[in-house]
C-alpha cells in the first residue's frame, strides 16, 4: 500500500487543490453518494487544519497523506498548530449548543465517514471511508 503525500502552505486556495486532486482520484473507485461524504469531510478537516490548527499562518504547513483503492479511502491530515482536545468540543446536538456555531465540522466528519481519530495532541486527524 503506497500513499501519495501533499504538503501546502495553510491557505484554502492550496486545500481547494488538494481536495480536488484528492477526490479525483477517489472518482475512480466511488459512487457519487459516497465522493459526496468524502469531499464533506475532507473539505472540514482541510479547513479545520487551517483556520483553527495553523490559525491561518500561510508561514504553517498542513501534511495530508492519502490511500484509495476500491475498498476502501483513507486520509491522515496534520496541521503545524498545537493541537486541541476533541473531548472538550461541545456537542452541536445538545439542546444548550444547538444555537453556537462551533463543533460542527467534527460532527460532520463522524456522520459521513466510517472512522475519526484524531491524536492525543489534536493536530493529526486520521478519516477513512470504506466502499461497499
């Protein structure tokens, strides 16, 4: 299994790029409900990385490294920013945050792929979506 890599400077119009490389190559082995989901939450996770990780610094790098193949997608995104804890991200669907806007790419994220974990540090967030 061979990974492709990509480093970029932290500005959206670099993610744009990236996530259009990345769900390209996705196209090849996805159905469209599924590129949908991938493209969502990469989409979050690139954004995530640049805005709240690198704090929008476009000195900061953000490292995405990939797999796809017809079983299954992976992506491992890691921004240079010092992390956070994903524990104390308020839940988006408890009644007293329904109103905030924080938290919801993260729940975005669980939604649409199989699998998120992020590091104990917070600034490497690893997604997979399998094809069935």
């Amino acid at each position: 299994m061979e990974y492709h890599s990509i480093d970029f400077f932290s500005s959206c119009k670099n993610a744009y790029k990236v996530e259009e490389e990345i769900v390209d190559e996705c196209c090849r082995y996805f159905e469209a409900h599924d590129i949908f989901a991938i493209k969502l939450a990469l989409d979050e996770a690139l954004t995530n990385a640049i805005k709240h990780g690198n704090k929008m610094n476009p000195l900061k790098m953000v490292h995405v490294s990939y797999y796809v193949d017809c079983h299954f997608f992976e992506v491992i995104i890691e921004d240079d920013g010092s992390g956070f804890d994903v524990t104390q991200v308020p839940d988006p669907i408890d009644e007293e945050n329904i109103e905030k806007s924080s938290g919801r790419g993260l729940l975005l994220m669980r939604e649409y792929m199989d699998r998120v974990e992020h590091n104990y540090i917070g600034n490497i967030v690893t997604m997979k979506k399998l094809h069935v």
